[in-house]
C-alpha cells in the first residue's frame, strides 16, 4: 500500500507549528512575565531570580515594584498614551486612505489589478530604513515639501514638519498602508456582483448600496486590516525614533531605553507584558463578535 509523504509525516507536519509557538511565543512570553515579577539587579544578568531554593525548599518571592512604577509614574503613563493615541490616528488615517485605493482595485480589470497591487508592494522592495530616511529628506526644514511650499509663496519660512507627532503619523501611515488594502482588497473581491446589480435594479442609490451592502459585507476585511496596522503601530521604534526625534516618547522607544541603556529588564518585561494584554484583549472582544455575527 502505498503511503503519501504527508500521511507518512502528518504527526511532524501538524506537531510542528504547535512547536514553534510553543517555543517562541507562549515559552517566551512565561519567561517575560517571570522576569517583569522580578527585582532588578546590577549584574551580568540584570535581575534576581523570581525562584530561590530555600533550606532545600523552592520559595517564589515576587516583586511588583514595576508594575507599581508602571502604573505610577507619569513618564511612563504619557510614553504609552503616545504610542496608543499615534496608533488610534495613524490606523484611521490608514483606514480612510486604504478603503477607496482597496475599492478602486477591485473594480479594475484584471490586467489593471495585478498592475496596482505590484504598485501598492513596490515599497517593500527597499529596507525600512531607507524609505524613513527617505521621508526625513521630504519633512525636514530644507527638504522638499518645505522647499516647494518656499517656491509656490504659500509659506514665508520652513515649517517645522520633522521631529513631531504629525511626521510619525505620516511615516506609520506610509508603511501600513498595504496592510490595510490588502485585506479589505480581498473581502471586497468576495462581494457577488448580482447583489450589487439586484440592490440596483430595485431603486437602491449608489451610497446606499455602498453603505447597507459593500461595507458591512467587506467589515471582516476592515477588522483584520486595522488589526495588522493597530498592533504593531503600538510598538513601532524606527519611525517614531527617526521621525519623531528625541521630545516623543512611545512604547517601542521605551522598552529600547529599559533594556538597552537602562538594563531594567523586569520594567522593560512588565512593559511587554501590558502590551500584550492591551493587544490581544481587544483581539479576542472582536473574534467573539465575528463570530457571532
């Protein structure tokens, strides 16, 4: 009889995602919440350890003083209002640009489509750096924009475009939008044109159908894209770095500083492990809604 090589190895093909993630998720993510439960130390290995072997015992001795620091200190309550609010903006941003560039693409031609989604990946063909660095040279005082606005006399003196909230709006904006077009691009291609073509014949208008049918039937694509651009928005460090210079502090600048300059591994650690509770809560309310409706 013979055999299939998925049926021979479907034990190692199905085991082995759940292994990874194991490993390097659920694993990593334990070992962080023991380190953010843990006191700091100055040593090679910048905290105690959370176990200690005791008279032959095992004693666990945790210590809240970074989540107490985490939640008292306002340096740290203003660096992740930043990343949060940043986050909130740059996805409806996102959303607003996204949602007419997905829509356009879907009704073109197929030769079209394939043409506009190679434009909407062509960014992805240069490193990140270089297109921040790229946009570093549009914002800042002598850059472009600064300088066509010089040349049409609508201002009198560069603006100062660089090294604030708006430029890292603009530089997230920039890097997430495909993630946006790309999913609700794929559920409006889901959407039968008949019904499209019924909503019209019985006398619905173009904003009606596109409000009481195209939108509610493309939400699950809308949900997904502000996903993906939500969730690493939060924890972006080379734009708001780069664009939002030293004066903005946000989440990923922050744990940068704990565990690089600082080495306080269990406050960068409780860090981690708020975002992630901020993170995935939301997740979970939004797949039960899913997937009631």
């Amino acid at each position: 009889m013979n055999i299939g090589i998925f049926d021979r190895y479907r034990f190692w093909i199905i085991t082995t995602p759940f292994i990874w993630v194991g490993l390097f998720i659920v694993l990593a993510s334990l070992l962080l919440l023991c380190i953010s439960f843990s006191a700091t130390e100055f040593a090679v290995v910048p905290y105690k350890s959370l176990f200690q072997f005791i008279d032959g015992g095992l004693e666990i001795k945790p210590d809240i003083s970074s989540y107490q620091a985490l939640f008292s200190d306002s340096f740290y309550i203003k660096a992740l209002k930043n990343s949060l609010k940043l986050a909130a903006i740059s996805t409806f941003f996102v959303l607003i640009i996204g949602y007419p560039m997905a829509y356009t693409i879907s009704q073109a031609s197929d030769k079209n489509r394939l043409l506009l989604l190679i434009l909407i990946m062509a960014p992805f063909w240069t490193a990140l750096l270089i297109r921040i660095y790229g946009w570093i040279m549009i914002l800042k005082s002598n850059g472009l924009l600064n300088q066509f606005f010089l040349w049409l006399g609508v201002i009198d003196q560069p603006l100062q475009l660089i090294n604030s909230q708006t430029s890292i709006v603009v530089g997230i904006v920039y890097t997430y939008l495909p993630f946006m077009i790309l999913p609700i691009y794929s559920s409006l291609l889901k959407i039968e044109p008949d019904i499209i073509e019924a909503a019209a014949d019985l006398g619905a208008r173009p904003f009606q159908i596109f409000w009481r049918i195209i939108f509610p039937l493309s939400l699950p694509g809308v949900v997904i894209g502000v996903i993906l651009v939500f969730i690493p928005a939060i924890g972006e460090f080379v734009i708001p770095d780069l664009l939002g210079g030293a004066k903005i502090f946000t989440v990923g600048k922050l744990l940068w500083t704990e565990f690089f300059m600082n080495r306080d591994w269990p406050m960068a650690s409780a860090i981690t492990i708020l975002m992630i509770i901020i993170v995935v809560a939301p997740i979970k309310v939004v797949n039960n809604i899913l997937n009631r409706g």
